[in-house]
C-alpha cells in the first residue's frame, strides 16, 4: 500500500521540485495540452509549415502504433519516477500487505481512483523494492489507450485495457494484477474533503479473482 497520508510540503531540491511540477503537469494536462496543440498544429501545417505537418503525423502515429503492453523497467524504475514520488512524500508500508509467496496469483485492488490515479501510477516504481523479482501490471480506461504519448506511458508501466480476458492475460504471463474496482465511476465520489471508495457493486472483480485463483490485496 503506497502511504501518502503523512504528508505536509515536499523536501526536495529545487531543480528537482521544478522537474516534478513541470513534468507532473503535462502528464496530469496532457489531455488539455493536445487539445490546444492539434488546431495549432493544423493551422500552421495549413500555413505551410512542414514541422507542424511532421509533428501532427507524428502524433497520429503515436495514437495507432500497435502496443505490446508489456512493463519496460528502465523506464519504470528511472530516476524520474523517483522525483515525483519525492516530490508527494510517497512511501510503501509493506506491513500492510505482507509477503508474496512465489506461484500464487495475487489481485491487488487499489483505492481510491481519484480525479489522477497518482498513488497507484507512482508504485509502479517501488515494485522491484517492495517485492523483488516479482512484476505487478495493472488495468485502465478504454480511452487512456487512445490518446498519444500518454498510451506509450501506460503500457511501458504494464497497464492493460480493463477488460476481463487481460486479467486472464497479466496472471499467465506469470505477473501478478492490480486493479482499482471504482473505476470511472469512483472519480466522481471525490471532493476537496473527502476520498470514498466505490466497491459495494463491483462484484465481477471479485469473481474474477476467485475464477483466476487469485488472492486479493
């Protein structure tokens, strides 16, 4: 479980807490950023600027280039993620979940969504630390898989479209699953005071694991 409850202001160097708030907000605004890039990028590509053409094919590519869906450590341990998880004060109380045994299946259900799953998408990188030799992929939205550069981040991490069969997928490639069973719907139980989780009807996670064999987190 990543613990971020003990949290007041980031003790980081500087250089590195720009980092942070730079990088940080362009993945949390990337939805935002492409949608003010693609009329600028037709505008002067119409204009008759061959670098905007290039770039917006580029971005074109990027949407529909095949994904392997597969966890690319040198990314998800490089030393960005370590920024930002200073950056939050993010640490991992192990004592919570205890040990993996080697050969069992393990479903990790995270809580809560939140507007940006930050807690979940950081723990990626602790994985290695947390519990060596082991690979934890996760699931997302339908629609994350659709927006370029952001789709390549995903599935660098090990995220898998949240459907049933990659459930089945991630556990018999020998890795273990984690989801976060609110889902869309628990985004909008959030507010400025409170985080709630949605569980109570999400029964079909729960059968999966028990179909899969696997023991729930």
């Amino acid at each position: 479980m990543v613990d971020s409850t003990n949290i007041n202001e980031p003790k980081i160097p500087l250089v590195e807490h720009i980092i942070a708030y730079v990088t940080l907000g362009l993945l949390c605004g990337w939805y935002y950023f492409l949608l003010i890039l693609y009329p600028l990028l037709l505008y002067f590509s119409y204009k008759g600027s061959y670098i905007a053409l290039s770039i917006f094919v580029s971005f074109l590519v990027l949407t529909v280039y095949p994904l392997k869906y597969y966890p690319y450590e040198p990314f998800m341990y490089c030393y960005l993620f370590k920024i930002w998880r200073d950056y939050f004060g993010i640490t991992f109380d192990k004592s919570l979940t205890g040990d993996i045994n080697d050969g069992q299946r393990y479903m990790f259900f995270e809580f809560p969504h939140g507007i940006f799953p930050m807690g979940q998408f950081l723990s990626c990188s602790l994985i290695k630390d947390v519990y060596p030799g082991q690979m934890i992929c996760g699931t997302g939205a339908d629609v994350i898989f659709t927006i370029p550069v952001m789709r390549q981040i995903m599935a660098w991490i090990g995220t898998l479209p949240a459907k049933r069969s990659n459930i089945t997928k991630i556990l018999n490639r020998g890795h273990h699953c984690a989801v976060i069973p609110g889902g869309i719907a628990e985004m909008y139980l959030m507010n400025s005071k409170t985080e709630e989780v949605y569980l109570k009807t999400r029964r079909n996670t729960v059968k999966a694991a028990i179909q899969e064999g696997a023991t729930i987190i």
